[in-house]
C-alpha cells in the first residue's frame, strides 16, 4: 500500500482527533465488553446454575454472540488507530464503526430484552 501524502495543517487536528477518539471507544468498547460477560457469567446467582430462568437460557447465547461483536468492533477501533490510512479513509471507516457500535449497544441493551420480555412474555425473574 503507498503511504499516504502528508496532510495539510488545517486537517491535522481532525486527523489526531479522529485516532484520539477511535482509541478511546477501543477502551470504551472493551470495558462495555468486559462488563457484559461479567454479567453474562453472574446469571443464576445466588441459586446457582441451575436455577435459570426462562429469559436467562434464552437470552445466553445471544447476548454472548453480540459481546463477541462488542470486540470485534474494539479491535477494529484500534485498527484506525494505526496511521497508514488516509484521512478521507480513516474518517469514513471511523463513522461506519461508530454507527456500528451504537447499533450493536442498542440492540443488545434494547431490543433483545424488549423482544424477550414484552413480546415473548418470558419472565425475567425481576418480579412484580
């Protein structure tokens, strides 16, 4: 791959900003990661195992499959993090990831209980 032409000025504060941000939502993804499979791994506690509810043993996989995403996603922000792509690249791929990731977190954080709760009805073990 050639390397890119050096940026004029004007457009190096955007081009530091976007790797700034790109390694701060690596971080942030992480972490988001992190604490869903901490959360993931508490299902069933204090009863143990086997005493899942219905939503749980719904739900495991799924949410497993999408934090698995949530890594991805935090491995291709360090991607944009290494300087050998050019700043039009760079700024659009970071939007694409972006969006990304917050239709990920949305999903995982709305729709997949939403669906499981509202529309299926399966009892989340909350009670009343």
């Amino acid at each position: 791959m050639p390397k890119p032409l050096p940026l004029p000025k004007r457009f190096l504060f955007l081009s530091y900003m976007v790797t700034v941000v790109s390694f701060l939502l690596a971080l942030a993804t992480f972490v988001l990661a992190l604490m869903g499979f901490v959360n993931l791994s508490w299902i069933g506690f204090p009863s143990g195992a086997g005493q899942l509810t219905e939503y749980d043993r719904a739900t495991r996989t799924l949410l497993t499959i999408l934090l698995w995403g949530h890594l991805a996603l935090g491995l291709y922000f360090f991607r944009l993090v290494i300087p050998d792509l050019t700043l039009r690249t760079k700024v659009v791929r970071f939007l694409i990831t972006l969006t990304a990731l917050i239709l990920l977190i949305a999903f995982t954080e709305i729709a997949v209980p939403w669906y499981f709760v509202k529309y299926l009805g399966l009892d989340n073990g909350h009670g009343g």
